[in-house]
C-alpha cells in the first residue's frame, strides 16, 4: 500500500508507516487477507476516540470561554458524532484507502458511515502514536474543529429529542414515542434502530450505535419531515 497521497491530504507524514496501515485496516478485510500481517483498526479507534474528545474538549474550551459546560458539551457531540466524522472522513479522502472485504465495500448505506468514522478515530489514535498528542491536535484542529462555524450557525449543536417534542406539542398536542425496532452487527459493534412514532404513526426510522443515538437520528429524521 502506498500511503505516500494519503499523508499529504492529511498533511502529516508517519515514521511509522505500519501505524497507518492498521488504521486503513477494517475488520472485514482480515477475512480475505488473513496473511496481511497487520490487526484490524479496532484498537486504535478506541484510543484515537479519547484522544478526539480530549483535543476538542480542550479546543473548545480555549475558543468558547463565556460558554458554560452544557453548551461546551453539545458543541463537542455535534462535532464528534459518527455523521460529523464520516462527512469528514470523505473530505479527506480516507474512504479511497480503507482495506475492506469486498462486501463491505460495496454497502454505500449507513453502515458505511459508521465505518468511516471509525476509520477516521482511528487515524487520529495512529497520528497520536506516532507522533503524540500535539499532532493529534494539530490534525483535530485542522480537520475537526473549522465545523464548528456549521455547527453553530445550523444549530446542529441543538438536542433533536427536545426539539422534536417541541414541535410535536405544538402541531399535534402530542408527545413522541421511541421504539427500538431491532438490531444488527456483532456484539461488539451493534447498530441499533428505533422508530419515533406521533399518535401511533412512525414518522422516522433512524440508526446509531447505541440506543440513545438511534432515538436521536430518528428525532433528526422526524424533524425534516414535519418541519
């Protein structure tokens, strides 16, 4: 694998070329390539996902000092959410250097953001190995934290839950119910699915990685489709 044009997109070069591919490396991709050599990305996505919260915890907290820590702490979930890290993902290109099994580079759905975002934790938790933590900031810094503009102005950072009861009380004299639709993928790295129902009408379907962003992306969904 020549990482050569990932570095330079992501503007930082590794002394240890070893630590990137692993992060490239998806889980699938070890099923058709047992002889690879390398782990699966998993552990380094553990670890660049601390780091991640560290550095935009810190960031934030530099750039926004009249801000209270509720307000902090909804600015730094709208940045660090699997759909914010999955859109950044492709903005760096990463997705046209995963390793993946043939299947699942051909699923363009959901779970190829997921993916995507684990992919992205895990470079961040490579770059802090190699070249700790500064360059880990400086790569949040750079590629995480200028969303903060979008996420403000678009109200991203806003609970989609509240809003969502919000406007169902006001239209419909009703609040939201959430129901756990089912559920798929290893232990490990489950995908759960909840509907939000209005007067016992599904409105949305949305999916997360635990239940409570399931119920949050149905609530995103929910508020498109009423307004």
């Amino acid at each position: 694998m020549n990482t050569e044009k990932l570095e330079k997109l992501i503007s930082y070069e590794f002394k240890n070329k070893d630590l990137l591919r692993e992060a490239l490396t998806h889980r699938s991709y070890l099923n058709e390539n047992p002889k690879w050599g390398l782990p699966h990305n998993e552990r380094l996505e553990f670890l660049g996902d601390a780091v991640l919260e560290l550095a935009s915890t810190e960031a934030l907290f530099e750039k926004f000092p009249e801000e209270q820590e509720g307000k902090l702490t909804t600015f730094r979930a709208a940045l660090v959410n699997y759909q914010m890290l999955a859109k950044l993902s492709r903005k760096i290109k990463l997705e046209n250097f995963l390793l993946m099994s043939r299947g699942e580079a051909k699923d363009v759905g959901r779970a190829r953001e997921v993916i995507l975002a684990n992919a992205m934790e895990a470079l961040i938790g490579a770059i802090y190995l190699d070249g700790g933590y500064a360059a880990a900031q400086n790569f949040v810094d750079a590629v995480v934290l200028p969303e903060i503009g979008e996420v403000i102005s678009k109200g991203l950072y806003k609970d989609p839950k509240s809003l969502l009861q919000e406007e169902s009380q006001a239209k419909f004299k009703e609040t939201p119910a959430y129901k756990l639709i089912g559920d798929s993928g290893p232990d490990h790295k489950k995908v759960f699915t909840v509907g939000v129902f209005i007067n016992d009408k599904e409105i949305a379907r949305g999916k997360g990685l635990s239940k409570q962003d399931a119920e949050i992306e149905a609530a995103r969904l929910a508020l498109e489709k009423i307004g």
